[in-house]
C-alpha cells in the first residue's frame, strides 16, 4: 500500500465532493462542483488528493490563491481538508499538508494560512506538527 498526493482530476471530482458534504456535516450544495471546476484550472487555487494504490481516493484538500499587499504578492490559503475516517492512521492528512505546503512553496507565496473553527478547533495539534502557529484567530506558517 502507498499513499501519493497529486493534483485531482476531473474524475475525482465526485469523491471529493463528497468529502466536503461529510466535512461540512450537509447535502451537496448548489456551486460546488463549478468551484471544483474553477479550482482545476489552477489559477486561483487547487485541490489535492491522497490517493492510496490499493484504495483510491483516502482525502482531499481544497487551497486557494490570494494577493495581498503585506506579502507583495500572494499567499496560499487551506480551505477544505478531509480524510475520509476508514483511511485515518495512514498518514493521507499528512501528505496532504505536506503536498500544499510544497504546492504554496512552489507557487511562491510568501505564507500559508488556514482558519480553525470551533467545531475543528481540536486540530490545532496537528497543524502545529507541521509548522502551523497560532496568530490571532488563525494558524499561519512562513514559507521563506
């Protein structure tokens, strides 16, 4: 069995969805699959899957791209990550923010941020293990 994260494809597009409607505890909404659509096309973000070669699709991660002027260009945001519950303990989260981290780096932002709420509050554990700390109400890390 090995774990890869590589950029989804439109055929994830299905698996990945639904690890948002699990992540956010709710029915597919209306819009989804055309940001999926959007976010394909790179230019303002992307999604990332774990994929295991025995089991498929183990959990997404959605980031977006922005532009900010205290960075003199842009920085990454993590928006979506899920690992689907069966597939916990494979290390698939892991990759995953090891994957956007690599992502972000490669794009050349300047930081990466993620924003935990109260319901993913107890997160914050491991965030912290792969550099993220805590600013204000967010965790960011410094990618120069």
């Amino acid at each position: 069995m090995t774990v890869t994260v590589r950029k989804a494809t439109p055929d994830d597009k299905q698996k990945c969805l639904s690890f948002l409607a699990a992540l956010r505890g709710e029915e597919q909404q209306p819009g989804w699959a055309e940001t999926y659509d959007m976010l394909m096309a790179g230019d303002r973000g992307s999604v990332l899957v774990a994929d295991d070669d025995e089991l498929g699709v183990l959990g997404s991660a959605s980031i977006s791209y922005n532009i900010a002027m205290r960075y003199s260009g842009e920085y990454c945001q993590l928006e979506e990550l899920f690992v689907d519950p069966a597939a916990r303990g494979k290390n698939a989260g892991g990759l995953l923010i090891e994957g956007i981290i690599a992502a972000a780096r490669e794009r050349g932002c300047a930081e990466i941020g993620l924003y935990l709420l109260e319901w993913t509050a107890h997160n914050q554990p491991f965030y912290e293990k792969y550099g993220f700390e805590v600013v204000g109400a967010e965790m960011r890390q410094r990618l120069d």
